[in-house]
C-alpha cells in the first residue's frame, strides 16, 4: 500500500433484522462514499456474514470480511440503537478480529427512531471501538426519526443529511490519510 493509492473506506450495516430501517441509511452512506475522489467502499452487511456461535473472537474469523477489515483504512458503522444499546450481532462480528483494526479511522453512524439520533448506540460503541484499536472521529452520524428520512423505497427525503455526512465523511477521509501515513512511516518502536 502507498501513500497515493486510494483510500477504502467500507461501510458496516450492523443489523440483521427484517425491515430495519437502517439499510436505508448504510446505502446512503455508501452513495455519498462513492462521491469522494480517491476513496473507494463497498457494503458488508452482517447479515450476510457466517460466524458461528459454538465459538468466539478470532477463533471464528470470515476469512473475506477479516481480509475487507485488513484492506480498509477506515471504516463507517451503521448501527440502530436497541434498547440503548447495539445489536449482538454486530459485537459478535467485530470481535473476529482484532490487529486488523489497529490504527485505523472509524466513524459511527446511529440510527433510531426517536429524536435522539442513535446518540446512545454511539455512546456504547465508543469503548468497544477503543478497545477494539480503532481511532473514532469526533463527528457521529445522528439519523433521528429514521422513518421520516427516508421513503420506503430508502430515497432521502431530508435534504440536511447530504450537508451532515458530507462534514462527517470529511473527517473521516482526513484522519483516515492520517492515521495511514502513520502506519506506513513511524515506527512503533
């Protein structure tokens, strides 16, 4: 990997529930990725990924989704909040790796269906992300009223989400630039 090479920045919908609004949000995401000169992304959904439950961490690895991690200078989690917390599924997943993830940007984006945008899923995300060796941004993607953004089909119908992920999105490709000189040119030692 060089320093002038682009950017892969893939998104994780980190839910595997029926009817979940956040699909909806994740592909918005990915769009406005794709708009981004020198990034590249593409979708995992977990609900398409296989890990077992007679195991757990890196014991179960997907050897494509440890390999998309491994490639990824950063990362976007869409995350529905449930019950003030994230989805097993999703935790269970990113517990299959671990060094892939060092060093590495992760922007959070929170959905919910109330008026507090996900706020709490992204609170109890922080520390995981930290543990996990990624470096959080400081701007969340908050989707409040998930229901009311987008139409059943998942067309945007509030305007103000471009102008939000686009600031998002901004901090994320420069950390991500960031943090990626950092691992191709400063020793740990």
């Amino acid at each position: 990997m060089s320093a002038d090479q682009s950017l892969f920045i893939p998104v994780i919908l980190g839910t595997p529930r029926q009817g979940r609004m956040s699909e909806h949000v994740a592909r918005f995401v990915v769009e406005e990725v794709v708009k981004r000169d020198g990034v590249e992304t593409e979708l995992i959904d977990i609900r398409e990924l296989n890990f077992p439950t007679s195991d757990a961490g890196e014991t179960i690895k997907d050897p494509k989704f440890s390999a998309t991690v491994e490639r990824a200078d950063a990362l976007v989690i869409v995350a529905p909040e449930y019950n003030h917390g994230y989805p097993g599924l999703l935790k269970h997943a990113l517990d299959t790796n671990l060094k892939e993830y060092i060093h590495k940007a992760v922007g959070i984006c929170g959905v919910s269906a109330g008026s507090f945008g996900g706020t709490r899923v992204i609170q109890n995300l922080l520390p995981v992300m930290r543990e996990l060796g990624l470096v959080t941004i400081f701007w969340d993607g908050n989707f409040s009223s998930v229901q009311n953004i987008f139409d059943s089909d998942g067309k945007l119908l509030d305007e103000a989400y471009i102008r939000r992920i686009d600031k998002f999105l901004k901090e994320l490709i420069w950390m991500a630039k960031v943090l990626r000189y950092g691992r191709l040119n400063i020793s740990q030692d």
